[in-house]
C-alpha cells in the first residue's frame, strides 16, 4: 500500500487501525457464534469449529494484504 500525495498519515493510520480490527473480528465471532449455537443445541463441535474457521479466515486475509503491500512496493 503506497501512499499517495493526497493521502495524509493519519488517514493511513486510521484504514490499517480498521483492517486490523475487521481480521481481529473475523478471527472471534464466528467462534462465539458456534459457542452459542453448541449451548442452544446441546452440541460442542461448532465453537471449535468456528474459531478454526474464523483463524483460517482471517490469515487467508492477512496473506492477501501482504501480497498486495509487497506488489505495490514493487511499482
């Protein structure tokens, strides 16, 4: 991600403070979604599974973003 002259620092500060609450997010809620699904139906397979989902997510995320950050600094 390069920056641009229209670009102020703190405006790039603020979307990588987002980005990284959105991963930060995607890793937990669909863990406390199973959770909440396992205590409604009696089970104990879908919290796990939802926070394994949700890591896998998130790093597939993370990956994304550093290729793209590695490709811009190529340019």
């Amino acid at each position: 991600m390069t920056r641009t002259k229209q670009e102020s620092p703190v405006g790039e500060a603020v979307a990588w403070a987002s980005r990284i609450m959105a991963i930060g997010l995607l890793m937990f809620l669909p863990g406390v979604a199973g959770a909440w699904l396992d205590a409604r139906l009696g089970t104990s397979l879908v919290g796990p599974a939802g926070f394994v989902v949700g890591l896998g997510t998130a790093l597939l995320w993370l990956f994304q973003l550093g290729r793209r950050g590695r490709a811009g600094d190529r340019r």
